[in-house]
C-alpha cells in the first residue's frame, strides 16, 4: 500500500483541496446572495407554500431564517386557503414559492434573488 499512497497521495491532496475550495466558495457566494435577498425582499415579496413533512421546504425555510429575508409561509395540511392556493398556482410539488407575483417551483436562492431584481 505504501507505493500507491504514494503515487495517488499528490493527486488525492490536489482534489481534497478542489473540494474544500468549492465548499468555501459556495459557502461565501450563498452568504453575499442571502444580504442580498434579504436587502431586496420586502413583507408580502416572498410566499412560499409548503409541505409539513417537505424536507426542501426545511431547507428553504432554514436558508430565508439564516439571512433575515422577510417571506411569508404557509401549509397546505393545515390553512384550507394556502391549500387552494397551492391548487390555483397548479404547483406539482412542494415549496412552491410566489415571488412578486411569480411562481417558482422549488427552492433556488438565485431565482428568487432574479425575480426580486426584475420587478
């Protein structure tokens, strides 16, 4: 095993860098995006509609509560007109954001910073 440490260990080094240079630049883009969003969103900006048991709504929910962005989210088990809005939106799924009047199916940080910007 020594001669392949060896001979791998350089390159093994060289990714494990890649990866943790990948990991603190996403890290530092989400940060730079979520002041951004939370700067552009204002009350009423922002509703997502959400599952109770949606693990991407969780996220979402988890990344607009990090960066102080101002959103409003409702559930479809339990508030009969975020149901009907859910069903009037025809979303397919769960978070199905309302940014400004545009729907986005799912949760993306840039879409959402997009769709702030344009109006």
């Amino acid at each position: 095993m020594g001669p392949q440490v060896r001979r791998f260990g350089p390159l093994l080094l060289v990714v494990f860098v890649a990866w943790a240079g990948m990991l603190l630049l996403q890290q530092w883009t989400s940060g730079s995006l979520g002041k951004e969003v939370a700067a552009a969103a204002k009350p009423g900006d922002i509703l997502m509609v959400s599952s109770e048991t949606c693990p991407y709504c969780e996220q979402a929910r988890h990344w607009f509560n990090e960066y102080d962005v101002s959103f409003t989210e409702c559930f479809i088990e339990t508030d009969a007109a975020c149901a009907d809005t859910y069903r009037a939106l025809q979303a397919p799924g769960t978070p199905t954001l309302v940014v400004r009047g545009q729907r986005q199916v799912g949760f993306s940080a840039e879409r959402v910073a997009k769709a702030l910007k344009a109006g």
